[in-house]
C-alpha cells in the first residue's frame, strides 16, 4: 500500500470512529432524556411533553414508601379517644352453700341460712368502645350502646390524659351518643362527606378493640346501604367494610384516605370475616346536631320500615319501576299508618325529590322537622298514586309496639306442609303459642332443611310467611299452589319478632 493509500484509509476509519463515538453519545443522552420526559398523545393530535419519576428502580419497588395510611394515622390517633364506662348493676349471691343438696334440705330446710339462700348486691359492671373528638370544645361522638345506662364515663386521649365526660344526648334508634369532656387544646376530627364515598375505596379503622388501646386496621368500602335489624335498632344506610373491626371498636371513626371521617363502627357480623359495619358520617351530622342543641332528637318519624328494590323483588312483585324503594313495616298508630302508607307500596319521589334507595327515605325523613307536610309519590299494585303525611315527631315512635294485628279470617285446612325445604304451618293456638305469636296470619314456619332454599334465604323456624309473590298465605293450599309454579323469582313477604320485611331470591 503506498502512502496516499493509507493516508486515505486512515481518514475513513477517523471519519466512522468519530460516527460512532457521536451515535454513542446520542444514544446515551437519548436513554437520559426519555427517562426524565414522556410524550403524552392528546385526544387533538397534538403532543404533551411531561417529566418523568426520577425514582430510581429500588425505590420505586418499596411498597412502603410514601404509604398515606401512615400519615392519615398520625394525624387522626390523637383525636381518637377511648372510653371506660362503670354501671352499677344488681347481682344475686346464694348464700346458703348447701342449698340444692337434698341431705341438708331435709334434715334442716331450704332456708337454714335465711333469705331463701339468696343476697342482692350492687356490683360495678365496666365497658369499653371508642370515640373521637369533633369540636375544640370537646364533644365526642360514639355509640349509643357504649354509654347507655352508664353511671360513670372515663375518656382517655392517646397523649395519656384522662377526663370523666358527661352525657349530652343519646339516640338509640340510630345508636349515636354524644358526650362531652372539658379541656384545653383537644384535636379534632374532620368529618367528610360519606355520600360521595365509593364502593371500594380505601378505609382506615381506629379503635379500642378487645381492649387493645389506638389499634389501626385497613381495608376498602365493601358495600353501601346495608340493612341491618337488631332490638331497639333498624337501620338501612350502614357501610359496609372489610377493615378489621372488633368489641370495643364501637364508636371509632372510620376515615378515608383524606383523612376525613366517613363513618362510625358500630356492627359486626361475629360469625365472619372482614364484614363490619359503620353508620355514614351524613347521617350522624345530623343527629349530632339535635342530641348537642337539645338533648335529644327531634326529626321528623314516618314510622315505616323501608328496604331496597331488588331485581328478583321487581320481577315477583310485578313492580314498574327500577329505582324506588318498597315499604316492608308500616308501625301501628304511626304518620304512615294514620295518613294511608301501607306495605308494599314502592316510594318512588318525597317533597318532588327523586327516591333512588333506601337511603334516600331515610334522610329525606331525617331531614324534615315535626309537623311538616310531606307529599309521597308511591306505586301500588302497579297503579302511582300520591300520598300526603304529616310527619310526627320521632320520640313518640319509640315504645311502640310493631308487629300485625290479629286476624279472624277463615283457614281452610291444617297440618303441615312442605316446599323446597321449607316446612310451614297454618297458626293455631298452639303453635301461636309455642313461637309467641301476636297474630295468627299468615304460615309459620316450623323446620328448614339443610342446604335448601329456606336456608339460603335465611328463615329460621318461628318466621311467619305472609305472602309469597304477592299471594297471601292463608291455607296450605296458598303454598302449595305458588312454591309448585314454575316461578322465575320468589318475593316472601315475612314477618320476624312483629317485624315484617320482603326477601327475595332468583331461581
């Protein structure tokens, strides 16, 4: 190769290695570049340049990091507080150490030590729950049941103060109470909105439970508008929630990932798992109010028992409509009953408004003062109809006794009779007295087989079945004829404990 020929291949092999070293480098700044921006496509066509995470790749993998329910925690554990609670209760003591041992009875008599062998005595009886501080001035909203009948209150706040609170207003239906301790710089919990809190969202529990001071548990909104029926309460707005929940968690709040409270644990279902119960914050909003300005709660009462409309309850009850809701209890001497509601009517509309569930009657009622004027727009057997009522005032519903009133109507058969599992019988006097029946309509129920679709559906022996897709249950024949038909879905209409209220199931 002569000396131009190399000179040549030298400046090629300068000019590809300089390529090269500037396609690396482009390269390299390329890689930077794309990991600090992304170009983000507009719905126009156009082009958004945004910056990129520079959370490096280990960082990003710590699940730990940036976790909100540490932060929510921090900030709302102080304004949780846990509440001792002291009853004085009546407790027998024998005090005859051989009564009941037939030797001593015979020789010196059941009443050697006198006093029939029994003593009274009045002992402490002590609770737990929790509670959390809404106003500087130190109201805390709990449950009913964590202070009623209690003589004394003891409220602790997780810095380690102590303060005996007083009752300032309890409602039982709703299970809220309010109390009241007296203290400087008291932290307070935000109150949220629970209307807008989504089936799914992230929720975080803080409580008392099992005696276990400010323990944290995490879950989601499971479900929203739960009925739940107990004595003394009959709800159906309850959250539903899977984040652990336990006895002594009652009254604590349940908060949202903005740190705001949505809700008050109040319930479990002790047979499961990861199914707890909290009365929405809106609701609560409201009856705080009333119990803080007058001691007690002064809303408008309806007197009736609403439940949802279901899809099976739509198409066995032949209902027109989709969104309402249906009136399984109308309560005796009630507004309701006074101004001509009746059971079974679906309430689509209160005051104008548009009724979407069970909910919606609830605070629409709940709303509204005594004495107002109401105009119910309601289906009834298919037909819409308006109806008027002047509401009541609430405490007056309470004592009431619910449940049907007796019937003198024929029955044309006896005996049992038995359909899909269900064993039902027509009410006599035995039987009337046997479940502690205050009425002798419809069939009771008196066996349920394993498995089957009674038990599915949750009846339990001593159920009265009034009616069955709209056909009143007055013989067996009644039964016999509609569980024989080749129905697409059951609608039962049944009562419990006076209580009357629609289940329904697709078959």
């Amino acid at each position: 190769m002569n000396k131009n020929n190399f000179i040549t291949a030298l400046k090629k092999f300068g000019i590809a290695a300089a390529a090269g070293a500037i396609m690396f480098a482009g390269g390299a700044f390329g890689t930077f570049i794309a990991s600090e921006y992304s170009v983000v496509k507009n719905t126009d066509g156009s082009e958004t340049r945004t910056v990129a995470s520079t959370t490096n790749g280990a960082y990003a993998q710590d699940v730990y990091t940036g976790n909100p329910i540490v932060s929510i925690v921090k900030k709302s554990s102080p304004a949780v507080v846990n509440i001792d609670t002291e009853t004085m209760v009546k407790q027998r003591v024998i005090t005859n150490p051989f009564r009941g041992d037939p030797f001593f009875e015979e020789f010196f008599g059941g009443d050697i030590f006198g006093g029939g062998g029994t003593q009274e005595r009045v002992v402490p009886q002590r609770g737990k729950g929790s509670g959390f501080i809404v106003t500087k001035d130190g109201y805390i909203l709990t449950n009913n049941h964590v202070v009623e009948g209690a003589d004394k209150i003891k409220v602790t706040l997780l810095d380690g103060r102590s303060f005996d609170a007083k009752k300032i207003g309890q409602d039982p239906t709703f299970d809220l109470a309010v109390i009241q301790i007296k203290a400087p710089d008291l932290p307070v919990l935000v109150l949220g909105d629970s209307d807008a809190t989504e089936v799914g969202e992230w929720v975080v529990a803080i409580g008392n439970p099992l005696g276990f001071e400010n323990s944290v548990t995490a879950g989601v909104v499971s479900a929203k508008n739960r009925t739940l029926q107990a004595p003394g309460v009959n709800f159906q707005g309850f959250l539903q929630t899977d984040a652990a929940i336990n006895p002594g968690n009652s009254g604590g709040p349940l908060i949202d990932l903005s740190g705001r409270v949505i809700g008050i644990n109040t319930a479990i279902v002790p047979y499961a798992q990861g199914i707890g119960f909290a009365v929405p914050i809106n609701m609560a909003k409201q009856i705080m109010d009333d119990l803080i300005k007058h001691g007690e709660v002064r809303r408008g009462w309806l007197g009736v028992t609403v439940q949802p409309l279901t899809a099976a309850l739509v198409d066995s009850y032949k209902i027109p409509v989709k969104e309402g809701s249906i009136i399984a209890n109308v309560e005796p001497n009630s507004p309701a009953d006074k101004y001509g509601l009746k059971r079974g009517d679906v309430i689509v509309s209160i005051g104008g408004k548009k009724v979407k569930n069970s909910q919606d009657v609830v605070f629409n009622v709940r709303n509204r003062m005594a004495g107002e004027k109401v105009d119910f727009e309601i289906y009834r057997d298919g037909k819409k109809m308006n109806v008027q009522v002047v509401l009541g005032e609430i405490d007056k519903g309470k004592g009431e006794k619910s449940g049907s009133k007796p019937s003198s109507g024929p029955r044309s058969s006896s005996g049992f009779s038995k359909q899909m599992g269900i064993t039902v019988a027509v009410i006599d006097s035995e039987l009337q007295r046997q479940y502690k029946l205050d009425s002798n309509e419809g069939l009771v129920v008196t066996d349920i087989d394993r498995g089957s679709l009674g038990a599915r559906l949750g009846l339990q022996p001593g159920d009265v079945i009034l009616e069955v897709n709209r056909t009143k249950m007055k013989t067996l024949d009644d039964w016999n004829k509609v569980m024989g038909a080749k129905n697409r879905s059951l609608g039962i209409l049944m009562s419990r404990g006076g209580q009357t209220l629609f289940i329904s199931v697709e078959l």
